[in-house]
C-alpha cells in the first residue's frame, strides 16, 4: 500500500503545476492517432526539444554469390511524445508498406554482389517531450474496447502467455485484483525484482528470460508483455533509440519499452531498466525528451519480425551495421 500511498501523492502534487503545462486531448490531436488518450484525462508534458536524426545501415554480402535482398525499415510515427516534421529516404523506398499492428515500413528491393556493401538512411526532423501521466487508480475504467482486447492480449512466440510459468506468476502476483493499473504495478515488479539487466546477442522468450532470472530490455518488454497479456491488460512495445550524451552522438545499442492500455487513459509507457536503474517507478507513465521511437508493435511482424529499427530476408548471409545519429536536440 505504501508504494500506491506514493503514486497517489506524486500524482497530487502534478496536479498543482501551472495549468499551461497540463495537457488536454484537444491540444494533443495533430500528433496523435491510435495512441490517443481514451478520455481528457490529464497528463503533464514539458520540455519540448527540436531534434535532428538519422538513422543509417551499411549492409554488406559476407557470401561468394549474388545477394538477393528485402530490406524492411520503420518508419517513426507520431506519437503523444514525439511530433514528425518531415523525413527523408536516401534512396527512395521501392514501396511503403503497413504490417499488422498498423506501423508503417519503408521497403527496398535490391541484389549484392560478393563483398559488397549499401548505405540506405532517413533523416528525420521533429519534436519530442517529457510527459507523465497522472495515474490514479480510481480513474482507470473498467471497459477495454474490444479490438484492443483482441488485438493486444494474444499470445506470441516470444510471449508464451500459456506456459505454466507465466500462469503461476500471475495467479499469485495478481491473483484476485481487479484494477487494472494495480495489476500492472504488481507485475511490474516481479519483472523488476526477478531480472537483473544482461545483453547478449539473442532475444529469448518470457517463460526463458524468467526462469533464468536476467535480460536485455527487449527481454524485460517480453516478459512484462507476456504477464500483462496473461492477466488481461493489453501491451504492445515500442523500440527506438536513446540520447545518452550530448549530439552529435551515434547509438548502436537502441532501447525498447512497453505501452500498457488502461481504460480511460491510453496508451501508457512503462520502462523497466530505467526503473530498475533510477527509482522503481520513475519510468511508469513517464517518457524522456532524450527516447525517440522509432516504431510500435505488438509483437512478431511480417516486415520487420522482432526487431524495432530494420529487418533484412536474403538468400545470403549479411552484416548490417546499424546507428541512429542525434544530429540535433535543442
């Protein structure tokens, strides 16, 4: 009760910020679509920063025969947290695709030969926020539309929302509450308390990264995602990149978080690591102006697979070198 007994003072003390820093839904509706707020709830965002980024691959035929190759790349939506300007291809994709969690996929046809290598960048301009949503247990609603219940609450091969494993953790976790945020706080800390941060070179189901006890920040998104969807919250993910350091500054590494739905608020972003590495629960409703995404989805994609920035189908083994360059933030 203590850890609510917090929330609920945070949230109060939000809402005595000056009311130009509150943000309705009217204000909000030419930089969001799907991911808008249910009702005009409020949430507060500040900090607003004009950003310059592009992301590039060089990839390269590792095989002695021509490489026959689809190239899939996200394009970045707008979001609650982040407004597009414009965005340049450099080349021109050969066509622009939607998978089927509705994201949108730049994609290019083209052949290699032996050794040799291709540059395909954007270049986006833009302008993110920090935003905190208020977060009240008795303002979270009840009724989940049914497209998103549907939608965003099935299983997945990285999910294994059936196992034995996820169903215990739920049942004893979360057994019994009917709140929905309440739920997601309680299953937000197992993951925290059971895994502790880890990068190696594969991404691992929930049941797998659970039993082990550690995971990358994709992992940690499999694992939550696969306990809320278990316990009936939908989630989905979204991937992106992160300034760590002041521009011009290269990230290879990216980072992935979870969206929660929750009734009467929307889409609510969740970050674990951060979390985990700062305060338990700075990083729920919480976005930084420093996160750009680059994509959402709600699991496995038929462009991009598991991935949240390219995806490469090739007859031929690649190497693709991936970095998003914050060229500007201010």
């Amino acid at each position: 009760m203590k850890k609510f007994a917090a929330l609920l003072m945070i949230s109060i003390f939000l809402l005595t910020i000056p009311a130009d820093s509150i943000h309705f839904r009217r204000n909000m509706e030419r930089c969001v679509t799907k991911h808008e707020l249910a009702f005009p709830f409020l949430f507060w965002r500040w900090g607003g920063k004009n950003v310059i980024i592009e992301y590039k691959d060089v990839v390269r035929n590792n095989d002695s025969f021509v490489a026959s190759i689809k190239a899939y790349f996200a394009i970045p939506p707008s979001l609650p947290n982040q407004e597009i300007s414009d965005i340049e291809f450099n080349p021109q994709p050969d066509e622009i695709l939607e998978d089927r969690w509705g994201q949108k996929v730049a994609a290019y046809y083209f052949t290699l030969a032996p050794n040799e290598t291709k540059e395909i960048s954007w270049r986006v301009r833009a302008r993110v926020y920090n935003i905190r949503y208020i977060l009240l247990p008795f303002l979270v609603g009840n009724e989940i539309p049914p497209d998103i219940l549907e939608k965003y609450t099935v299983d997945d091969e990285m999910y294994k929302i059936n196992h034995p494993l996820i169903q215990q953790i739920v049942q004893e976790v979360a057994g019994g509450i009917d709140n929905l945020l309440i739920k997601a706080v309680k299953l937000h800390d197992y993951v925290i308390a059971k895994l502790d941060y880890a990068i190696d070179d594969r991404w691992d189901d929930a049941p797998t990264v659970l039993e082990r006890g550690n995971g990358s920040c994709s992992e940690y998104c499999f694992a939550f995602i696969a306990l809320c969807r278990a316990a009936g919250i939908p989630a989905q993910y979204k991937g992106g990149t992160y300034l760590a350091e002041k521009p011009p500054y290269n990230d290879s590494i990216f980072h992935r978080m979870v969206l929660i739905y929750l009734p009467n608020y929307g889409w609510i972003p969740v970050d674990m690591t951060f979390d985990e590495w700062i305060l338990h629960h700075y990083a729920f409703g919480f976005h930084s102006n420093r996160f750009f995404a680059l994509m959402t989805g709600g699991g496995s994609s038929e462009y991009l697979n598991w991935t949240y920035n390219s995806h490469y189908v090739s007859n031929a083994h690649l190497d693709v070198d991936s970095t998003a360059t914050w060229i500007e933030w201010n």
